[in-house]
C-alpha cells in the first residue's frame, strides 16, 4: 500500500493523470449526456415503436449524435476563440457565471421550452432536434472544466493559434460524442427489445434536477479555482 501511495505521488504519475483526465472528464460527461432521456435515447425508442422497426432505432441514433456533436463544437469552438484573445483567468469567471446562470434558467424554464418534433421527421429533422436540444441544455458548456486544460492559450497543453488548437477541440468533441452514442444506443435497444417505456413512470430519476446540479456545480468549481 505504501508503495502504491508513493507511485501515485510521484511528479511523472501527476503529471501523466493531468494530461489523462480532462480526455476522461470528456468520456464521462458524454456517458452521462447519453443517459439523460432529452438527449436522444427517448426519442430513437418512440420512433422505433411507432414504426416498429428496430432498424428506425438504430437509424435513428446517428443523426441525434451528430447534432449534439455539433452543439458541442459551436461552444468548444467559441470557448477556444476566448481564450485566445482573453486571458485563462477572465475566460474561467466567464464560464462560471455562464454556467450558473444557465442552470437558474433550466431550472426556472427548461421544461417550457422543449423541443418538439414529429414522428414523421426524417434524418435532417433528428439532427436539427438533437442540436437544438443540446443546446438548450447546455450540454457544450458542461463540458468547459475539461476543455480548458486543452484548448486554452494558457494552458500548457494547448497551442497558442487556433489552427494548433482545432484537432485538440475536433479530439475531444469525437471523445465525447462517441461515449455519449455508446450509452445512448445501449439504453434505446434496451428499452426497445426489452423493458419498455413504462419504466419512465415507475424506475426513472430527475435527471432533469440532477442536470441542473450538474451545471450548478460546475459554475462554482470554475469559479473557485479561478
């Protein structure tokens, strides 16, 4: 046990886990994004059942994934642009702030504002709901905490141009989407082949409340490590 203490706090082991985690944080907030019903899993099951086809759920998950993806790359996008011309302190309490004040709207307003489309939509109609959907969420700004120690000038990860800095953001959108496709198509063809959408009445949390915290949280931690 000792050994293992002193391995752990060795300057190269920090040092690797530095450059390891925000790739992690990225994976695991893409988890978490996929199992949140409003990102998508719902949708693709209502879709499959209406058509009775499981060929229409699996369909159904690439163009969800691709406009969340693309929710999450206008942010990271304006987030990298940031921090090339303000400094990391500044960019940081912005985020913050931002990040508070979205999750009082989602919690004041959120549910108002849901994003409705027909059962008749096609791919380019998935693609728009899944974006629009992210975004009001707030799904790219969960995700600043990791991009940080990535994507900004300040950082001694990143690149001080933004050409240097788009395949760090392009990587890690592609981390995250990826986690959150994985989770999402798991729990739809669950949900299809097996346990059915009655569970939302019975087995489901408040996600919508833990998404709130989720954002909350996130807003004072940037903040306080500012």
């Amino acid at each position: 046990m000792i050994r293992v203490i002193e391995e752990m706090t060795r300057p190269d082991f920090i040092e690797r886990m530095n450059s390891y985690w925000p790739w992690l944080a990225l994976a695991g907030l893409g988890a978490f994004h996929g199992l949140n019903p409003a990102m998508g899993w719902l949708f693709a099951v209502a879709l499959g059942l209406y058509r009775k086809s499981r060929a229409v759920v699996l369909w159904s998950l690439l163009p969800i994934a691709i406009g969340h993806a693309l929710s999450i790359v206008i942010v990271a996008g304006a987030f990298v642009l940031a921090g090339l011309l303000l400094d990391q302190h500044a960019v940081q309490i912005t985020a913050g702030v931002l990040l508070l004040a979205w999750a009082a709207y989602h919690q004041l307003y959120g549910h108002r504002h849901r994003t409705r489309v027909g059962m008749r939509t096609g791919q380019m109609g998935l693609m728009l709901w899944s974006f629009l959907m992210a975004t009001a969420h707030g799904a790219g700004l969960m995700l600043l905490p990791a991009l940080m120690p990535l994507c900004l000038a300040g950082s001694p990860m990143s690149e001080i141009t933004a050409i240097g800095s788009l395949p760090i953001v392009l990587a890690a959108v592609a981390v995250h989407s990826l986690s959150m496709l994985a989770v999402t198509g798991a729990i739809a063809l669950v949900v299809y082949e097996w346990v059915g959408l009655a569970i939302l009445r019975s087995a489901w949390i408040n996600l919508d409340l833990m998404w709130t915290v989720a954002l909350a949280v996130t807003g004072l931690i940037l903040i306080a490590l500012a």
